[in-house]
C-alpha cells in the first residue's frame, strides 16, 4: 500500500475482522476515516436508538405551549431588536 492509503481508492475505510464482529454482536465500534470520527452499529439497534430517543411525531400542546413560552422569554431578554 502507497502512503497509508487503501489499494481501492473509492474506499475510505474498511473494518477488520475483530471490529467486524464486535458490531455484529452488537457493540458500537468507533473508527476515524481522514478527520472524521465515526461510529458503527449494527442497524437494528440504531433503530432501537432512535425510536426511543427521538421523536418525530406531530407536536403535542404542551410542547407548543413550552417552546411559545421559551421563545417570549428569550425575545424578552435580548432587547430591542437593532
């Protein structure tokens, strides 16, 4: 290999076995391609990840109440407007 870089130069990274594996079991394997920090787990518990922690749903009143709230609040203390 020419200066560190893969023999295929579309590809930027490649797993080794052992990180290979280690994703399949379902732990989350961290890799820096160029100045890039990346993380890699397996799809399924991506999934679970985001459908416990994010929510795309339609917002309830209750949150329109808060961020309405929050939103006079924050134009209340910035001042007059330049």
């Amino acid at each position: 290999m020419e200066s560190g870089l893969h023999p295929n130069p579309d590809l930027i990274m490649q797993l080794s076995r052992e990180q290979f594996e280690a994703a399949k079991g379902g732990a989350t394997v961290r890799l820096k391609a160029e100045d890039t920090e990346l993380v890699v787990l397996r799809a399924d518990l991506f999934e679970r990840v985001m459908r416990t922690s994010y929510d795309d749903g339609d917002w309830t009143e209750e949150e329109m109440r808060a961020l309405a709230a929050s939103t006079f609040d924050d134009a209340d203390t910035a001042g007059p407007i330049p």
